[in-house]
C-alpha cells in the first residue's frame, strides 16, 4: 500500500464534513461520533496526518476513556514525525486532560508543561491558554485554590485578548470553582453566569449544561435547594440531550445531595445510581468516588447499613487507586531501599559503569546493553541495527530479551522500501512509536515483520557519527500499543548515548 499523494483532508469535500461535525459536536454528540468513527477509519488507511489528527482533537470534545487516550498518543505520533508544532501543542493539551480526568496527575503536569513551551515555540495561544487552565486545576485538586485562581485569571487575560469566547467560557467555569471554594460566593457566581451566558450566545447545549450545574452546585452549597435543583434539573436535561456524560453525572450527584437533604432519601438514592452510571460513562474517578460515597451517606439514612458498608469500601477502593497515581508506588519505593529491585536509572548508572561498554564495541558489550535496556525500560526486546557499507540497508545484527537470551534477527530495512524511515534516522531523528502499526514511518515495517513479531510499539535511536548515521538501536514494545512516557524516553537517550560512546 503507497501513501496518496492528494489525501482527503487535502480536499474541499473534507472541510465540509469537518464544518457539519463541528455544527453537531456541542448539541448532538451521537450522530458527531459516528462520522468521526468513520472519518478515522479513512485517515488510518490513507495515512493521512491532518486527516487524522483532525478526527482525534474532534473526538476528545466528546469522547472519554483509555481508548480516547489510545488515539490522542496516536495522533501525536504523526504530529511528530511530520514535525507539526501546533497540532503537538494542541495533542498534548487534550492528553493532559485525558489523564487529569483519569486522576493520573504526576502525568497530566508533565503534558501540560510540556504543551506550555511547545505552544510558545509555535506561537500558539489557545493551547497554552488550555494548558494554563489545566495547571490551574491540579493545583486545584492538590488543594491550592489561591494559586490556581491566579493561573485561571492568566488564562482570562489571554483569552480576552485572542477574543476566544469559547476559551473564556472555560476559564470562566474554572475560576468560579476556586473562587467557591476560597468562600468568594458572589464572584464565583458571577464568574458562573458569565460563563452561562457565553454558552447560550454560542449555542452550546453542553457548555451551558456545565454552567447550569455549576450555579446550582453553588446554591445547593448555599443550601438554597429550591434553586439548585430547578438549575440542576436543567442541566441534566442539556447534558442528556448533548449525550455530555460528564456533567450528566455531576448534575445527578448534586440533584442526589439537594433530595437527601430534603428528607428524601428514596429518590436521592435512585439519582445517585443514576449518577454512577454518568460517572462510569465519563471515565471520571473521582466522580465516581463522589457518588460512591454519597450512596454510602443514603443507605446508612435509610438504614441499609450492610450496603452502606459494602458502598463505602468500594469508594475506599477507589480512593487507594486515586491516590497511588498521585504518588510512587510504596513497594516500588520499598525494593529501591532494600535493594532487591533495583531502579531503572541505577541499572542506567551500573551499566554506564560497565568495563565492557569502555571497550571496544563487541558482541557481548552490545548483548549486555540490549539486555539492560529491556529491564530498564520494562520492554520485550531490544535490536542493535547496523548501516551496511554501500548506505542503502539498516541490517539486524542481533536481538535479546530481558533474560539476555538472543532471538531471531531481522529482517533488514532496505532502500526503497524503507527511504524515509531511513532518512529519518540519518537526520538524527528518534521514531517514538505508540501505535507502530500506524505510525506513518513504521507502519509499512509492520506490515512487513513488527505485527508477525508481535512488536506493537517501538522507541528507534539512530547512533551517529560525524553527523553520519552508522548503526541504531530498537527498544521493542510486545502487545497492544505502548504510550511512551517522558521518563521512557530520557532513559532510551541515555541508553542510546552509551551505546553511541560504545562506537
């Protein structure tokens, strides 16, 4: 299969179903996802980076979950090895969002750091203003809503200034929630009522939804029940029809409180199912926590004690994994200090203190970096690759396991087959693969060996020499798609220089 000179996206027919999709994305997400579900499928099998890149930042208006966060690594693949800057930008803002939803913060901090100075060296304001409002709500979930009213008044200013309604809209929602929080009640519904009445000028259904829950979040915190229910009756019914399961599900977890209250326990406990179910469709945790916790307060009311304790552990269940994602793993952290695990980067620092990496670059000195480098970066497999004399193949000299074990090589990527790959790596570019099968440099060695050798996702390392490149190095992911971290790929650099001081 050939890549198409002229893809779709390229086409007049392509900005129209865009502009249809977007005039659905905020009022009926059903019928927007089911031609963004076909749209994809066509970017795949053309290969086609803006095509697909468009799908995936359309869907993640809409779209929730690890099969989300699966795409979004996706198309930042192809951002990257097409070297487009603001779509990066753009990527890694929606990836922070994704993993900020799923309470992987220690992860959504680094993408939105990370979006923060790609969006400056592309000079693009939307993504650094969504990357703001995301730090700003990490600093709110760590219980600093001081600081995070300050990132969100950053994020106004800009978005006042790029006069982005949408945007302002967000950070107006934001900033409420902070501003409640710190006791500043007037402000934080003044800031909700402006953001509510931008989404009715918008025509937004979901947004004004988001707005309507937030006001009648307010009042039920101001115990003014009458009013909180009659705004949060009318943000379930938006969310519903917008089909936004996110704020169906805090809507119904707020309508759940105000009942309980209101000294009926009866109909709190049916919204409060209700809003699980939202929260589980959302892919949102800490939802899901809010509502567990909330139906444990409902069955001890009515009496049902057994199941407000069965309740009330799965909440803490739940709770233990929130947490852990916030933090290093305790036995992790224990092994490092009893020294029966050792870390990745002390097996880094024993290996570059190795005596046979300051020799020559031998067989057995290769072998023991191919089989640390699985260990280190908890891969299958790793490949030494070679440039053949005459520049027009890329020849597998060997290929080990974490045991050290060597297995088949092969087979090699010649010319013309695999020219871009190729040049690719002789530029000194690294090809970080999530998803090889459809990556646009690796996709056709899938087809030729990676899917056969079960080989899902890849780290590729060129080695050069007097800006010449002369071997590379393969870190060889098996199973389904790996989305790389930052941390695996500092350490697959570092694994890359030794093997580079090696030759």
């Amino acid at each position: 299969m050939q890549v198409l000179q002229q893809p779709f996206s390229a086409t007049p027919e392509f900005s129209q179903l865009i502009a249809q999709i977007n005039g659905q994305l905020h009022n009926r997400r059903t019928q927007a996802q089911a031609q963004l579900d076909s749209l994809l499928l066509r970017s795949r099998q053309e290969h086609d980076a803006v095509g697909l890149i468009t799908t995936v930042e359309l869907m993640s208006q809409i779209s929730y979950g690890d099969q989300l966060l699966n795409l979004q690594y996706e198309a930042l693949q192809m951002a990257e090895s097409q070297h487009l800057l603001a779509a990066q930008a753009r990527l890694l803002t929606l990836i922070g969002r994704a993993l900020y939803a799923s309470a992987r913060y220690q992860e959504a901090l680094q993408h939105w750091a990370r979006c923060l100075a790609v969006a400056e060296l592309a000079q693009e304001v939307v993504p650094w203003i969504k990357a703001k409002m995301g730090l700003g709500q990490i600093y709110d979930v760590l219980g600093d809503p001081a600081r995070a009213i300050a990132l969100h008044s950053e994020a106004i200013q800009r978005a006042e200034a790029a006069a982005d309604a949408w945007l302002l809209l967000q950070a107006k929602i934001n900033l409420g929630v902070n501003l409640q929080k710190l006791q500043r009640l007037d402000e934080a519904l003044a800031a909700f009522n402006h953001a509510l009445d931008l989404a009715r000028s918008l025509q937004h259904a979901d947004d004004e939804a988001e707005a309507l829950l937030r006001v009648g979040g307010l009042y039920l915190h101001k115990q003014a029940y009458s009013l909180a229910l009659t705004a949060l009756e009318a943000a379930c019914t938006l969310a519903e029809r917008s089909s936004y399961w996110w704020a169906l599900g805090q809507a119904r977890l707020q309508r759940s409180e105000c009942l309980l209250r209101l000294q009926r326990p009866k109909e709190a406990l049916q919204m409060g199912f209700q809003a699980l179910e939202a929260a589980k469709q959302a892919n949102a945790k800490h939802l899901q926590l809010k509502c567990q916790l909330l139906l444990g307060e409902i069955n001890a009311e009515l009496n049902e004690f057994a199941t407000a304790y069965y309740t009330l552990h799965s909440a803490w269940q739940l709770e233990q994994q929130i947490s852990q994602s916030t933090q290093r793993d305790p036995l992790a952290a224990l092994a490092e200090l009893t020294a029966s695990t050792p870390s990745p980067d002390q097996l880094l620092l024993d290996l570059a203190c190795s005596p046979l990496l300051a020799g020559p670059a031998s067989a057995e000195a290769r072998s023991q970096l191919c089989q640390v480098a699985c260990q280190v970066l908890q891969v299958g497999q790793t490949s030494w690759w070679q440039l053949a004399a005459d520049g027009q193949q890329l020849q597998c000299k060997l290929r080990h396991n974490q045991a050290g074990l060597p297995l088949p090589c092969g087979p090699d990527l010649a010319r013309p087959r695999f020219t871009p790959l190729l040049e690719q790596l002789a530029a000194g570019e690294t090809i970080i693969a999530h998803a090889a099968e459809r990556h646009f440099y690796t996709w056709q060695w899938s087809e030729l060996a990676l899917a056969a050798q079960g080989i899902g996702a890849l780290l590729f390392f060129p080695i050069r020499q007097d800006e010449r490149l002369i071997a590379a190095i393969c870190f060889e992911h098996l199973g389904p798609q790996r989305n790389w971290q930052r941390a695996d790929v500092l350490r697959a650099e570092r694994l890359a220089l030794l093997a580079a001081r090696m030759l």
